[in-house]
C-alpha cells in the first residue's frame, strides 16, 4: 500500500504569510495527488487535483506543485478564513490514502 | 449543480447494523465510481470503500473487509453502505465522494454520523 506523510502535523503563522505543506508518496503517484480544506464540523473541500491544477472557485493564493514523491501545498499570503485543516491523498492506486492532515492557526 | 446528501447513521449497539444511504443529483451517476471515507472524532480521514462506475469492481479498506458492503443503485442515483458487526472503533462521521475522475474526488456530501456504543 501507498503511504501519505504530511509535514508539518500543525503550523500557526501570520495574516499575510506565506504558508508551505508537504506531502510525500511511500512511492512513485505520477500527478495523482489532490488537496483538502477542512474546517470544524463540515465535510472536506477539494481545493487540487493532479497535483497542480485548482478547482473552481478556490482562491488563486492556493497552489500546489510536485510529481512522483513530494509534493506541496502553498497558500501565497495567509487569510483568516484559511484556518483549516489541510489532507492530501492519492489516488494513483487502491488504497487511496490520505496524509495524516496539517491543521493551520492564524496567530 | 452536483449534490451527495447522505443518510442513515444513528447509535447502534456493537454487533448491530446500518445501512447508509448517499443520493446524488446533478450529475450523470452511471458514469462515475463512487468512495465512502470515514472520520472518526477528532481524527484524518480514512477511506473505506471504492466502487465503479457498474459495480464491477469493489474495493474495502482492511479494517472493514468482510463486515461492510457497498453497492449503488444507478437507477436511482443512490449510493449504499451496509455495515454489520459494528465496533466501536466504527464510530465515525461517514462521507460519500465522488470520483475518482478527471477532478480527483470531488464533491463531498455532507457526511452523517454512526455511533456505535452500548
């Protein structure tokens, strides 16, 4: 099975900030990798898909970069409403796991 | 727009069963594959079952192989997972996606809540 490891499990920056996530594939997924918000109490948000490419309607300040192993999620400059925690997960093959999640705070 | 609105969790008793339901809408069912993934309080996400688009091939999780069941019902745009042996550790909030396609797994439903307690 694929293994997803997300760094770091929490971080806590400023409004305004530039804030970096990384998620790293036991193996080889190509592109196949997406990217999730998740606040409290609400279901999880799709925000990227093949490991770059942004769903509608989500802010152009969220980007993702990365192929094979690594991978990362940039929010540009940091925003209240960003406060969320963040889950990759591949779905090169089965199972498609999730990264064990980055919960981000606004200082 | 695309909805997935998903239903039947309550408190069952260990060794009890529960059938969820996820209804879709706003999209032609048929022609996606379809996950259940489970997040238990205060816990990541954790995905439980993989069917495609004609049921022909399934996927579980190892920590629900052989209690739970997933089917679909493309007719009538529904989605099931019919859980038995419930533990404990099954308690969880239960969400429904779509995909995964061109998009990844997109949308989400809202999720509903199993708890499975004495």
């Amino acid at each position: 099975d694929i293994q997803m490891t997300q760094s770091p499990s929490s971080l806590s920056a400023s409004v305004g900030d530039r804030v970096t996530i990384t998620c790293r594939a036991s193996q080889g997924i190509g592109n196949f990798l997406g990217w999730f918000q998740q606040k409290p109490g609400k279901a999880p948000k799709s925000l990227i898909y093949a490991a770059s490419s942004l769903q509608s309607g989500v802010p152009s300040r969220f980007s993702g970069r990365g192929s094979g192993t690594v991978f990362t999620l940039t929010i540009s400059s940091l925003q209240p409403e960003d406060s969320a925690t963040y889950y990759c997960q591949q779905y090169y093959g089965y199972p498609p796991a999730f990264g064990g999640g980055t919960k981000v705070e606004i200082k | 727009e695309v909805h997935l609105v998903e239903s039947g969790g309550g408190l069952v008793k260990p060794g009890g069963s529960l059938r969820l339901s996820c209804a879709v809408s706003g999209f032609t069912f048929s022609s996606f594959g379809m996950i259940w993934v489970r997040q238990a309080p205060g816990k990541g996400l954790e995905w439980v079952s993989f069917i495609t688009s004609t049921s022909s091939d399934i996927y579980y999780a190892d920590s629900v192989k052989g209690r739970f069941t997933v089917s679909r019902d493309n007719a009538n745009n529904s989605l099931f997972l019919q859980m038995n042996s419930l533990r404990a550790d099954d308690t969880a909030v239960y969400y429904c996606a779509r995909g995964p396609g061109l998009k990844g797994y997109e949308p989400w439903g809202q999720g509903t809540l199993v708890t499975v307690s004495s």
